[in-house]
C-alpha cells in the first residue's frame, strides 16, 4: 500500500504563449533542452490566469499575424507590469514593443529565410559569448524601428533597424528572428541566456526531477484506490506503467489485452521482458476476436481508431468487475485508468493550443464518453524522447525503453482497408523481416520507427515463380525524429531496402511489390492512417 498522498510540488514553470505559431511546441522543446519545465498555453488565456500559474518566466511566441490586423491577437500590457521576466519571438517580440510604446512599421518589407545579424552589444545579457555577426531564421512583415523607453537595442539586420532588445531592470527582452530553430546558429544559446541570465533559472528540470514529481502527482492523485494500466508493450505503457507503480505499489495492476493486432512475438515479450523488468501484476486477456469482430467490414481510419479506443476501454472495464470480484469486499475501488498519452498525441487529436484535428489517438480522441474511469496520464506533457529518459531514470532495461514506437491501435492503422485475420497475419510476416533485416544492418538506434503499411484494397500484377501473379504492396516508411512532432524520411542504405524487398516478395506469397515511401511529416503522418 502505498504511504499517504503528499500534495506534489510544482516545477518551475516557464510558459510559451502561443500566438498560432507553428514553432510554439519546438520553443517549449528548446526550454526543456535547457532543463527548464515549460508548458504552452494559447494567447486567449487572460493574464490573470497565466499569472495564478506563477510561472518564473513567459515566452512570447510567433505567429503570423501582423501586429496590425483586425483580428490579429493581442496581450494584457499588464503582463509586462507583473514582474515576471518576458522574452518575445518574431510577433511576441513586435506585440511587446508596440504594447510597451515603440515603434513597429507596417513597411510591407518582407524578411523571410536566412539573415545576417549584427550585434550591437556583444557583452548583453541575450548575445553575450556570441559572435558580432551570425546567421538567425527570419519570417516576418512588420518590422520594429524605434526600441520602447528604457529598452536598449542590441542587434539588427539590413533591413530591421531593431532587431533585438533588451531591458535588465524589468527584465524583459526580445528579438525579431526565431532563435528555437536550428537555422539560428546561436539561438538555443540565447534561449538559455534568457533563461539563466535575464529569469534567473537554474538547469534543474531532469529526469530524476520528472519522476519525483510525477510520484508525488500520482500519490496525490490515486490515494488509496487502485489503478490499471492498459499495456500495450510499446514504451509509452511501460514507463508510464513503471511511473505509477513506482508510486502506489500493488496498488496498480497491469492488464496486455491481446488484440490480434500486435506484430510478431510482441505478447511474449510483455508478459516476459516486462515482468521481470518491475515485477508489476500482468492480467493477460485475450480479446482478439471481439476486436476483429467490431472491426469487421470498417476501412474508414477514424473509425478504426474510434472502434479500437472504444473496445479497449470496455475490455479493461471488464478487467476492472474481475479484480474487484477476486478482491471481495475487503478490496479498494479500482477507479483509474492509466495511460502512456504523450504531448505529440494530445496536438495531434487537436487538444493543443489552435491545432487542428489531424487524427483521433485511441488514448485521447478515441475515448468512449461514458468512460468509468478517471484517467491517470503521468506522462501527458512529455515528448518521445523525454519519456525513454523517464525509462532509464525508472532502470527499465533497453529492449523496453529504446524500442521504436508501435501505435496504441496496432497493426489495425497499418492496414490501409478493411482487417482481417488473414491480413494482419500477411503484415506481422512482412513486418517481422523488415524489423529482423534492419537490426541485422545495425540501423535500430538510427531511425525512429520504419512502418510497414499494407495496401490491403490494392493489387497489382507481378511475375513469381515463372507464374503471373496479383498480390499486394506494402509500403516501407523509414523515419527521422526527435519527437514525432516533425519527421523526415530515413535514407536507408539500398543494399539494406534490396534485402527487405527481396525476403518479403520471396518469403510472403500475398505480396508482390514492396514501395518506399519518401515524404517528410509535414505534409504526412507517419502513420498512414
């Protein structure tokens, strides 16, 4: 039994307000690179109640409004008169400056790509040990001509007489450029110079820090009920699995529903790997056939995803009437539901700040509306790459924390079509030597995940065994990322894609021609469904 709740303790927290930037998540990033918490929260939130967060600083993002139009987004001035130090970006900066009484032109001189800085004041608290000249990310219309009153100008360009300022007093700064991508040379430099020089914050937002207080959070949270866990055996489940059974102990019981949508040997290494990793109570059911069942004659992705949420929560609420009838009457409540939800997940299902819906995860959109639970998400404002640091913090072993991402819905979003039993069983075989030629060719730390999508409504004539034959594609989708926010395709070697192509056509009679797919994420997912 877990001991007492204790009310957790908050992080320093740095807020990135999002004025519709499409780089608001990649500033909140670059914080927590500089081992700073930060959360985004969208521009419409009133200042009072950004303020009753107490962050310890606020970022002013981009966006691509003019400071100018008649819905463009604005600030409470009060902001700047709070106290709390403020760093603005591109729009944030020009929304600071015309709100604090400079000057900022609607000239309809664009600034667009790589440009030349000049910085005016080598030694300031932003540019200090950075050249005089460098290279930074320009995207902006309006420009700044005249600094407010009391602001000292730092840096320009040919064009942007002021391009940074800075005001150490009220501690409040900004520049004109985006310094949170890599196209700023210097610019994560000047983040964090911001950071531990104009905010005074201390880089102590770690992994170790990520796990105390998510115990605390959890213990607070759950008390003396009892939780479970819906493993799926990908690294999200485990860590946050780990997390809360770190906190509440036997409290918490884990429960792999066997959905037929798993790839090769994935339900072995959960109820072995797993297990002996924690030592975690593991309830295995097995539910394949009532998801191909509910999933039969469906091809449309959103309602897969929406099938494949709504089953999973019926099978763990089935789990829940079985552990508290083996419990008796002495047992607690088991009344939360925990899951491996990331922050990726949460923008992508349109729960970020201005996002749009671009699809349903099973763990946020796909949920039922009468979910009995109350959910437990310990890891809800995590990236990927955070989450295998969580892992390693936690002492869950490699095979676990470093394995590439799989989707909650499994196999059943990598069939483009309706699924079958036949079909998963063609996509676990063509998947599983995918997977065995790409450790072989030692690529697993090297990319971020390679799906392997079948074209189960497509077929296409080829030549196998000297006899014509009408089998189906399937697609590689090699990826790169740090976060699955944004991805770019993998350039694996040829002689290793000749290898796949070769084993799968040779080795899986249904498939006759294997495809690359070579687009960046944006414009498309890494799923294809």
């Amino acid at each position: 039994m877990a001991s007492a709740p204790t009310p957790p303790t908050p992080p320093d927290v740095v807020l990135v307000v999002d004025f519709g930037a499409q780089y608001a998540q990649l500033i909140a990033r670059r914080v927590r690179e500089a081992r700073v918490y930060s959360e985004v929260v969208p521009s419409t939130m009133p200042v009072a109640e950004m303020l009753a967060k107490q962050p310890k600083a606020i970022i002013l993002s981009g966006g691509p409004s003019s400071v100018y139009a008649e819905d463009a987004p604005g600030i409470d001035a009060a902001l700047f008169e709070a106290g709390v130090p403020v760093f603005g970006m591109c729009y944030g900066f020009q929304l600071m400056a015309q709100c604090l009484g400079g000057t900022v032109d609607n000239t309809g001189a664009r600034e667009y790509g790589r440009t030349e800085l000049s910085v005016a004041k080598p030694g300031s608290t932003l540019f200090e040990g950075t050249p005089g000249q460098q290279s930074v990310w320009m995207s902006h219309g309006d420009a700044c001509s005249a600094a407010p009153e009391g602001f000292t100008v730092t840096a320009s360009t040919g064009m942007v007489p002021v391009a940074a300022f800075e005001n150490d007093e009220r501690r409040l700064y900004g520049v004109q450029y985006h310094p949170e991508v890599m196209h700023s040379t210097h610019g994560q430099q000047v983040l964090e110079h911001f950071l531990y020089r104009g905010a005074g914050l201390a880089p102590t937002w770690t992994a170790g820090s990520i796990v105390q207080e998510q115990v605390a959070a959890i213990r607070a949270q759950v008390g003396a009920k009892r939780a479970i866990c819906g493993l799926s055996g990908g690294v999200d489940s485990a860590v946050a699995a780990a997390l809360v059974q770190r906190a509440i102990g036997d409290q918490l019981t884990c429960v792999y529903v066997d959905h037929g949508l798993m790839r090769q040997g994935e339900t072995e290494q959960v109820e072995k790997d797993f297990v002996a990793a924690t030592g975690v109570q593991l309830k295995v059911v097995d539910a394949e056939q009532r998801f191909l069942d509910a999933l039969a004659g469906v091809s449309d992705p959103e309602r897969k995803r929406k099938i494949i949420g709504r089953e999973f929560i019926r099978v763990f609420e089935q789990a829940q009437a079985e552990l508290v009838a083996e419990a008796g009457e002495e047992g607690a409540e088991v009344a939360f539901l925990v899951q491996g939800t990331l922050y990726p997940d949460i923008v992508e299902s349109g729960g970020g700040t201005g996002t749009a819906n671009i699809k349903s995860h099973h763990n946020v959109g796909g949920l039922p509306e009468d979910l009995e639970f109350e959910l437990v998400e310990p890891l809800r404002q995590l990236f990927k790459d955070e989450v295998r640091m969580v892992g390693q913090e936690l002492g869950l072993p490699d095979e676990i924390v470093q394995r590439q991402p799989f989707p909650g819905p499994g196999l059943g979003i990598r069939i483009v079509g309706e699924v079958t039993k036949e079909r998963l069983d063609l996509l676990r075989a063509a998947d599983a030597i995918a997977r065995e030629e790409l450790t072989a060719a030692g690529l697993d730390r090297e990319i971020w995940q390679c799906p392997v999508v079948l074209l189960a409504d497509v077929r296409s004539v080829g030549v196998q065994g000297d006899g014509r034959s009408y089998g189906h594609p399937v697609v590689l989708r090699p990826v790169s990322s740090e976060d699955a926010m944004t991805a770019d395709w993998s350039r694996l070697p040829y002689d290793v894609l000749a290898r796949v192509s070769t084993r799968i056509t040779n080795e899986v009679p249904e498939v006759n021609r294997v495809v690359l797919d070579v687009t960046s994420k944006p414009p498309g997912t890494i799923e294809w469904e």
